[in-house]
C-alpha cells in the first residue's frame, strides 16, 4: 500500500475471482497493472495435466488485461 500498488478504493475483486480461477487461467496480480503470477500453459492436457490452458488461450486473457511480456519460470509443457 505505501508503493501504491494496491489501492481498496480501484481493486476490482470480480475480476480478481475471474482470473483467479484456473478455468480462466489461474491468474493473479503480484503487483497490479505490473506484475502476474499464473500457472503457465499447457499444450497437451492428459489424466496427470487435467487443469492448465492452451497456450492459444493465455493470449486472449493476457490482450484483454494488458500483460505484454512473459518470462516463464516453470517447466517447459508446450511449444514456444
């Protein structure tokens, strides 16, 4: 709160419960408008991967709330 990276007043808490969810990408904002920590996608879904997106899909989610870089930190589990 001193940095200004979380305001109650602007905290927009549906739209933290949408992404929130890993059906909608398992998103959360670390910083808001800055930084986000998120599942990472994953290309080939089978009985031990039943959660996670399509690499497809992080694109649209990341269009519509501004992310423009990415750096992965997880293990690779689709084609970059």
């Amino acid at each position: 709160m001193r940095f200004g990276w979380y305001d109650f007043r602007s905290f927009n808490v549906k739209e933290y419960e949408y992404y929130e969810r890993v059906e909608n990408g398992d998103l959360n904002w670390i910083i808001p408008g800055k930084f986000a920590a998120f599942m990472g996608p994953i290309e080939n879904r089978d009985a031990n991967h039943r959660y996670g997106q399509h690499p497809r899909k992080y694109i649209d989610i990341f269009n519509n709330i501004g992310i423009s870089k990415v750096i992965r930190l997880n293990d690779e589990k689709y084609n970059r």
